[in-house]
C-alpha cells in the first residue's frame, strides 16, 4: 500500500469535501491532510520504538576523527567562547586552547563561534587549539544504540558506561562508551562518548534501533497539474499495514482537530471511535509479539531409538 492510498482510507472518515487530495475544499472545513500525516508519522514512532528489533534494526557506525588542530582568536581570560573555523562535528568534543593548561569542551558551535564548557584560564588570545574527538554525534534516525559496540573489523568491543561519570572512571585498560542525549542546532541529538580522545582516526561499529522515516506531502501527491500518487510505499515492515500500521494511525487521526472539531456524518455512531481505540490496542499486542524467528519444532525421537545411545 501507497502513502496516497493509506492517506485516503483515512480521509474516507471524513466529509466528501475533505477527501479531495490535495484538499479543495475552500474554508468552510480545514485541510485534513497535516493531521493526517501527523498520526501516520505517530503509528510509524509506536511501531520503530515498541515493535521487535528486526523492523527498525540497521548497522550504522561513528567516526571519531584524529587529533585536529583550528587557529583561534577572541579568547579572554575567563571567557567562555572562541572564535574559528570550527567543523560542526567538533560539537560536544575535547579542545586544547592555547595558554591554557587544562582540557576545555566545546558544549555548541554557532556560526564561527564556539561555546565552552569552562572558562579560559590563560591570558592567551590567540593561536592554535587542537580538537580531541572523544564524542561523535550519531544520525537523527537512531532511536537506541545496540550492543555490543566494536572497533570497526576487530572482535574487541567497548564496555558500556552508565553515566558520564562512570565514563571517566579507571576502567583498567578497557575502553567504555555511553550515549548522551544533546541540543544540536536547536534539535535533540545522541552523541557517543568515550573513556579518551583517539590518536588516530577511528571507527567503532554497531548495529542500532532506527525510526522508520517521517511522511511529508511529497509522499502523498506530485506537483503535476493532475496530483498523480508518487507511488511511494509505506516503510512498514513485513507489510502489517492493515493489521498494525493502520489501526494506530487512526486510532491518533481521530484525536486530531481535523476530526474532533467538526460533527462528521461518519463518526455520528458513538461506538466507532471506541472501536477505532480497540483495533488499535489489538494492533500494539500484535506488534510487540512479532518476531523474525519462530520457535522451532519440537523433534521427537521414534521409540525404537530409546537406549541406544
């Protein structure tokens, strides 16, 4: 199934004039389409964070970058930002400033503008700082990182960490990691640090719980003269579209304004928004009991074989 025709079966709730897709209706009714793309991207959230692993599960990696140096300027002497070239991947990273003897952290990046975690403590104020990568940002789409944590090639693995704290403790020798939620360019991001900068450039491999996509207009229809269905398929895994995807994604549409706001003839029978909720709790219990590998048959040896061995 199509987003164009998933879009459709849910707009047939709705009063004819708010079926047209793109929506014609003029401003007696609102355009249903926002909420309705609002509740599919909901279903397709419930499905990648509650559904089993094998729907959302990808292998993705984290490329922690050797030691880079950037001129600097604009530095006081208690101050707490930097002027630079900085790269935006910098963000959340070790940096040696110049003069001053201790390690500082570059919390944000703004611009050619770079925030501090401490202040500076040199008179310095201007030079050579050197990034030390000890925290990458992950991909937007990563919901949940999944052990085990490798060095990219090598069976060594990391060791998780359960807080920052913990993170900089002696480990003995063993390298830790932990997944920290940030601010990045006004978006909540996942950052992995871990137990010290690398020497070298360094890639470590895992395989991650990922979001399913998010469902824009572009989806729905072409901007052509006749809005023809880009025949772009739903991202649903083992194609439960029915059975799961649907059922959750009306089960939210129809808490929508689009809905509630207005006496729609198809919703005038009381029970059908009850019925709606039941299918999509149906629709969690089924999704949360899939599995990529049933349990294997039962081998029964035939009596004849009792004792022999």
């Amino acid at each position: 199934m199509t987003v164009r025709e998933t879009i459709a079966t849910m707009l047939s709730y709705l009063r004819v004039e708010q079926r047209t897709i793109p929506y014609a209706g003029g401003s007696d009714y609102e355009d249903p389409l926002p909420d309705a793309l609002a509740a599919c991207n909901a279903a397709l959230q419930q499905m990648a964070a509650l559904g089993p692993l094998f729907a959302a599960k990808q292998q993705r990696s984290a490329y922690f970058r050797a030691p880079t140096p950037v001129a600097v300027s604009g530095l006081t002497h208690g101050g707490m930002t930097a002027t630079g070239s900085f790269p935006s991947w910098a963000a959340g990273c070790w940096v040696d400033m110049p003069g001053d003897p201790a390690m500082n952290r570059i919390l944000s990046i703004t611009g050619s503008t770079a925030t501090l975690q401490f202040p500076h403590l040199s008179d310095t104020t201007s030079g050579t700082a050197t990034i030390n990568v000890d925290t990458v940002e992950l991909d937007g789409d990563i919901i949940t990182v999944l052990e085990p944590v490798r060095f990219r090639g090598s069976k060594r693995t990391l060791v998780a960490a359960g807080s920052r704290e913990e993170l900089s403790q002696n480990c003995g020798g063993d390298v830790r990691y932990f997944i920290e939620s940030a601010i990045s360019n006004n978006a909540v991001k996942l950052r992995m640090m871990i137990s010290g900068y690398v020497s070298t450039d360094t890639v470590l491999e895992f395989q991650a719980r990922t979001a399913l996509g998010e469902l824009t207009r572009a989806d729905v229809y072409n901007n052509d003269a006749d809005h023809t269905d880009p025949g772009v398929a739903l991202p649903v895994p083992a194609n439960f579209v029915e059975s799961i995807f649907l059922p959750l994604a009306l089960d939210a549409f129809f808490a929508k304004p689009t809905i509630t706001n207005y006496d729609i003839p198809s919703l005038r029978n009381q029970d059908a928004p009850s019925l709606i909720h039941q299918q999509a709790q149906t629709a969690l219990v089924l999704l949360e009991r899939m599995r990529p590998q049933g349990r294997k048959p039962t081998g029964l040896w035939p009596a004849w074989s009792a004792g022999r061995y």
